[in-house]
C-alpha cells in the first residue's frame, strides 16, 4: 500500500509548509482589544482554525487536579479524600482506560487510547505520605496498565509480567505518595511506544509535607502524534492540541509567581524543549529538590523526563513561549502567555 512520507504529507495537508510559506490564522479580535491571532499570524503556522472544547479544553487542563474541574456531583464520581490519623489523607480515584478520537488541531482527528477520555490523562495530585488508591478499569479494547513514576511495591508497578488488565477488568493500585517531586503515569503494556504515543499518560504531582512558596500553578505536558502511523510525529504540541495557546493565550499576572509542572511525553523524538522568550526562570529537575539547579530560558528533556519552573512576570504584554525544535514549534508546540497588570 502506498503511503505518504512525512514530508509529503505535510506538504498535502498545510500543516507546515517545506519553503517555509506560513498559513494565515484567523483575523478574529480578542478580549480587551487583543488581535487573538492577526498579531501573530506570522508564527501559528498550520491548519486554519479552530479545535473544539466541548471534551478537552487546553487552556482548563493547565490549571486542574484531582478532577476539580468537573462539577461536584461528578467529581465526586472519580476522586474522593479521606482524613487519615496520622494527618495525611487517603486519595481514591477512579480511572478508565477508553478508546476514543480526539481532536489534535482544526478538523484533524487522532485515534486515542485514553485514560477517562482524554489526552492527557487527568493530573493526579498529593502530598507525600498520603495514601493513593487508583481503581482503573479497562474499557479499551487492548490490554493496558498504570505504571507510576515513584517509590511503590513491585506488585503495584504495572508494568512485569502478568500485570497488563485485559479488556474489560479491573486492577487497584494502592501505595503512598513518595517522593516529592513531578511525576507521571503512564501505560507501560507491549508494545510500549505505541501505548504512550496513542495516549495513556499523564502528571502525578507530590508536593512537599512542607508545600512550596503560593504560585499560579500550570500542568503543561509536552506530547506528539504521528498520524500516519510511520513512526515520525506529525502533529507537536503541549496539552494535545496544536497551537492552542496561540489562539487563547495563558493568562497570567504581572509580579504574581509562576510555577510550570512540564512533562516531556512525546515519543518517536529523543528529546524536546520549551523557550520561553524575554523571561528566565529557575529549574527544579524532577522537583525532588526545594533549591534550583539552574536559571535558563531553554530547557531540554528526554521523555519521561520533567521539571518545576518557575519564574515572575516583570512587564504586561505577551510572552511567546515553543520549543526550541524549530520544527516541532512550526508544527504546533508554540503558545503566549499574556501578562496583565492587576486590576
């Protein structure tokens, strides 16, 4: 069967363009007389459009946790906090592993393997010592687990032999939040890029006994597709979809603190980035340490790697932020934050 390269694929569908021709995006104003995409039309290369929100909505995804993002009467369906004696709590979720297409950019649909319907999974959160109790079901139709990055029993790994929930089972895992630190979870079932690339994954933050210093708070995991299933991404992104930052900037505020939880999740490429431009910020690797490693406005990641950032916006205005692939940036993984004065 003939198949087309990447190349030519991209050349056929407009995501990017091998001359470096630019696609216009729409000239639709924002809020407070911001040209939503007309001012930066000259970098959201891509597809015209927009995605919809109705099932994921990127810029929602940045700021949730422990489900806090649905209404409490379904909330209370997928995660539940119990106060235990010693002071910690026991955290029980629910999450399901499920087949699903998703929209990665305008009119541009992936088929998924999800966890609770969504790319990235639902960001997991605790305190260290808290009790996690995880009860996944498997509403896919492959075999499929929860690996978690941390200090746990074999028997909870989800990834030796035999761990792997067929179609239609259930496995809870259960173990206590440790270290502290920026997690992940992920499927860790054969074949294991090909689990990963479709979908199942997400971030599983611990945070100190002590916590750390009041920030807004962001979840941004970088992640790819390959569309055409050739082993080469053609779509990047952070929180799954194409450009969405571009179209609805990151609402920040000047002087408030900053505080990014970046994930690195994109297989088929050995290493990506983020740049952030006209700022610095300080580097917590892993997050399993409260003193920075560095201060930079680059920083790189091999997948499963992941970082604490943070930093504070000194001026108002907006602040492009991509990875400094230049390639992944054109086909995707480019956003602003828009600092603003406190009212």
């Amino acid at each position: 069967m003939w198949q087309l390269s990447r190349r030519s694929w991209l050349q056929a569908t407009g995501l990017a363009s091998v001359a470096g021709s630019l696609v216009g995006a729409v000239q639709a104003r924002g809020q407070n007389g911001h040209p939503a995409d007309s001012a930066h039309a000259s970098h959201a290369m891509g597809v015209v459009g927009r995605t919809s929100t109705d099932v994921f909505n990127p810029s929602v995804f940045l700021r949730s946790w422990n489900f806090s993002d649905l209404v409490p009467e379904r909330r209370g369906r997928f995660y539940k906090e119990t106060p235990r004696g010693d002071g910690t709590l026991l955290r029980e979720y629910e999450i399901f592993a499920a087949d699903r297409q998703i929209e990665i950019a305008p009119g541009l649909f992936f088929p998924a393997w999800t966890y609770n319907g969504q790319v990235p999974g639902p960001t997991i959160r605790a305190t260290e010592g808290d009790r996690i109790k995880v009860t996944f079901r498997n509403l896919g139709t492959h075999p499929h687990s929860m690996h978690f990055h941390g200090w746990h029993p074999p028997s909870m790994d989800g990834a030796l032999a035999g761990q792997e929930v067929p179609p239609g089972e259930t496995f809870v895992y259960e173990f206590d939040a440790d270290p502290f630190g920026l997690h992940l979870y992920h499927c860790h079932t054969v074949p294991l890029k090909r689990h990963l690339h479709k979908g199942l994954y997400g971030a599983f933050i611990v945070d100190p006994r002590g916590a750390r210093p009041p920030a807004d708070e962001l979840v941004m995991v970088m992640n790819a597709f390959d569309t055409t299933f050739d082993a080469e991404n053609e779509v990047y992104a952070v929180n799954t979809v194409a450009n969405a930052y571009m179209h609805d900037p990151i609402r920040v505020a000047v002087g408030r603190p900053v505080r990014i939880y970046l994930v690195n999740v994109t297989e088929f490429d050995p290493v990506n980035s983020l740049h952030l431009h006209g700022m610095f910020f300080d580097v917590y690797r892993t997050g399993t340490s409260l003193t920075p490693s560095e201060r930079t406005d680059t920083l790189m990641l091999c997948q499963g790697e992941r970082a604490i950032l943070e930093t504070t916006f000194r001026y108002p205005g907006d602040f492009m932020f991509h990875a400094h692939q230049s390639e992944f940036a054109e086909l995707g993984w480019m956003g602003l934050f828009r600092a603003e004065e406190a009212a």
